[in-house]
C-alpha cells in the first residue's frame, strides 16, 4: 500500500504527483530531492534506494535520469515497492515509446490515466499493458525519435546483414503507422551485465555475469513465438566437466540459475532448448540468467603509481581490449581515486586517439579518463602526474585506488548465450514479419586492485 507516487526530473522537478491516502504531507517531493542531493554532497555517495524520514519511508529508482518515487507511512515490502515503480516505468514506456521528460510533460493526461487504473487508493491493480489497453482510452503524443540523442552502433539491430537503428523499438505499442497500419516487427535484447575484479597482478578474482534477453512486440494477433538458444547449453554443473566443456568437445554456456517470463512455455525446452511464448504487449524480459563460470574479460586494466619525490608521483594506466578487432566499444569512462592530499594533476594522453578525455574531479579526489571508443585488439594509456600539498607518509598505492570502468560493447556478449532462430508462427502470404535482435555487453562493477 503506498500512499504517494511522483516522478522527478534530474534538477527536482516534479513532473508527475498523484497522492492515494492524503496521510502524508503534501510537500514531500521537496523533502525527498533536497535530502537525495545532500546525501551525495556530504561526500556518503548515492543515496539509498530506501530510507525513512520523519515516520515516512522513501522508495525510488532512478530509470533515464529521472526518479521515480513512492512514499508510504506504513512497514512495505521494499522489493514489492521497488519493483512495482521499475514496472510503473515500463507501463509508462511502452505507451509513451520514448520515456525522458519531454514525453512525459506531453502526455501527462495518459501518464495520469495510466497511473488512476494502475494504483486504486494506494493498493495495486495491474501493471500488465495488455490489461490496461482494455480501459486507456487517451491515444500518446509520440515524440518524433529524430529528435532523440544518438546511441552510436550500441543502438543498432542486426538481422543477417540488414541494420535498424535503435530508435524503431521506442514507438508506442499502441499507436499504428501512418495510414493506421501496425508494424509487424519484433526486437530481441541479450543485454550481459559484467562483474570483475581483478587483482593488483592483473589475475581475475571474481568474475560474473547478469544477463537478461528482453522482448518488444509490434505484432498484431499474438502469435506463437519459439526461440531457440545455444544446443550446448546447461543449468547448472551436472552433466559438465568441471573445466566447462560438454561431452560433445565444444564450449558450453553454463548457466548458474535463470528463471522466465509467466508467458514462456518450457515443454521441449530440455529437449532442444527451445522456448515458445505468446508475447504480451509491450516490453519484457523473456528470461533472466547468471554466470559464474570464469570468462574472458572484455579488458584487462594495468595500473602503476610510483613516488617522484616528496611531493609528487606519476601514474600510468593502461587499457588493452581483450576482443577481436571487428568489434568496438563505446562511452568508455575510467575512474581512479587519488590521495586526499592531492592538489593538481598533469595528464599526458597519447596522440592519434581523438575523443578521449582526462581530467581531476578535485572536490573529489579523483582522475577521470574518458575515450569515446576503442577498437578490439587496442591497447591505450594514460600518464598523469599528481602534485601534493604535504609530504608522503607511507605507502601511496594504499591511499589511492582501485580502478573501476565502465563501457558498452554491442554486438559481444561474453558469456556466448545465442539466439539460434525465432519463429513466428502463423505468417500470412502478405506479412513477413521483420526479426531484430541485438547482443549489449555493459559494466556492472569492473574493477582493478592497485
């Protein structure tokens, strides 16, 4: 039961309030921007995802840039609150087709119908989009996707060697083509977030992947759906060898655990590791998964601090891309803590690189170095030279470090999960429906010991 949702913009904004209960106070959008923004400027990092204040408790998640948020004075399930606001923005997606502030504003009489059928009085009706479109009857204000940032070759859908951009999976599912007509079209995500840590020798200490394969439908009379995946894939260890390879000789995909959609049907699923659904509308995930069994990290990170004096220190970073050249990464951003006492930095970059970027977030303590892609097979660094207000006490690779990063590969998935095929059953003669998927490899927590 929640008693309050809003959705604020990233400078506290409130662009959309509904109050369900009235027993919490009316200025709490205001109470909760002003104390997320003070808990990051007190140097405590992000604010939490849930917390109380003055007998109010707090839930939000952050989707674009902007925060969606519930409040409730009662003793809520935070994992039903959390994952009740992540499906209100998915709703709120998969009509709008685009979710950032400019559609909302646009189509704030939908948002606020959307939001009257899904929460009743605080209590939660259905978050299905389906569902709703038996009782939404507002048509959205589409915002033209010309308009919308580039997301480079990341956004890029692949079927054989034809190519579609990012953009065509942010339309409405509910709004038709010109002339009334419906896109019979369906997209695929295998997004693979990563987590590694390495040691201060470079070894891999742990390693693991959060995967997921979601699904857009622009299909009209809900068809069967079959979706293939790799033969040589296992859940679990049994039936493996304990070095990852099944008994015919190849690489096995080995999954940990995984779990699927209300709408996936598993009958030969053992058999031939084929899925078949009936895709609701909207966006969804098919199936998640994790990985635990060792993989090769998409980069390796080098990292070394040496003294030059009293007052002074060089470090130099080093990025390989551990990936074949026929792939690039993209939005690359390396991180690095520095001593407290450190007061002015020097970078030196390498030439012939353009898009690349170093610089000293002074307030906190830390090197930033930024490359807008780096091609497989390339290895790149980074010198810089810090300068000290106090002498050195000690060892400095314990004030400094680690190493974390961030980047986007598309089309590279380390863990070699595949979509074989998918079938759509019962095509007519005139509609061949398009077929799109597209493989995101992302940073989840990649890090590097000094």
């Amino acid at each position: 039961m929640i008693s309050q949702f809003f959705v604020l913009s990233q400078r506290g904004d409130n662009i959309v309030f509904r109050d369900y209960r009235g027993d919490v106070q009316k200025g709490s959008a205001e109470i909760f921007f002003r104390k997320v923004k003070f808990w990051k400027e007190d140097g405590k990092g992000e604010a939490p995802p849930v917390f109380n204040l003055d007998g109010v408790n707090y839930f939000h998640v952050k989707v674009v840039g902007l925060l969606f948020v519930a409040t409730t004075r009662v003793n809520l399930s935070p994992s039903l609150a959390l994952e009740l606001l992540q499906r209100i923005a998915r709703v709120i997606k998969d009509y709008l087709g685009v979710l950032n502030e400019e559609s909302l504003r646009k189509n704030f009489v939908l948002v606020y119908e959307l939001l009257d059928e899904v929460i009743d009085f605080g209590y939660v009706q259905t978050t299905s989009t389906e569902v709703l479109k038996s009782y939404i009857f507002n048509e959205p204000i589409v915002v033209d996707a010309a308009r919308l940032p580039s997301l480079g070759p990341a956004a890029l859908f692949m079927q054989g060697s034809k190519r579609m951009p990012g953009t065509a999976v942010t339309k409405s599912v509910v709004a038709n083509e010109p002339g009334g007509r419906r896109r019979e079209e369906i997209f695929v995500d295998v997004i693979e977030k990563i987590s590694v840590t390495f040691s201060s020798s470079g070894y891999v200490l742990t390693s693991e992947i959060d995967g997921t394969i979601q699904m857009k439908s622009y299909l009209t009379g809900n068809p069967e759906i079959r979706l293939a995946l790799n033969d040589d894939l296992f859940i679990g260890r049994s039936g493996v060898s304990s070095y990852g390879y099944s008994s015919s000789g190849g690489g096995a995909v080995i999954l940990d655990d995984c779990n699927f959609h209300e709408s996936v049907h598993m009958d030969s699923f053992d058999v031939d590791r084929t899925l078949s659904l009936v895709p609701p509308d909207g966006e969804f995930p098919v199936m998640n998964y994790r990985i635990t069994q060792e993989f090769k990290p998409p980069f390796s990170i080098n990292t070394l601090i040496e003294e030059a004096g009293s007052l002074k220190a060089e470090v130099i970073l080093k990025v390989r891309a551990e990936f074949p050249s026929s792939i690039t990464a993209n939005t690359i951003l390396v991180e690095m803590p520095l001593p407290s006492f450190t007061n002015r930095v020097n970078f030196d970059l390498e030439h012939g690189m353009p898009g690349q970027n170093a610089d000293f977030k002074e307030s906190q303590k830390k090197l930033e170095w930024s490359m807008k892609k780096i091609v497989g097979g390339s290895e790149h660094t980074l010198r810089a030279k810090l300068n000290f207000s106090q002498e050195l006490h000690g060892n400095i690779t314990k004030e400094a470090g680690p190493v974390s990063m961030t980047f986007t590969i598309p089309m590279y998935n380390p863990s070699r999960l595949q979509v074989k095929y998918l079938q759509i059953a019962k095509k007519t003669k005139n509609s061949n429906p398009y077929r799109w998927v597209r493989y995101v490899t992302q940073a989840n927590s990649y890090v590097a010991r000094i």
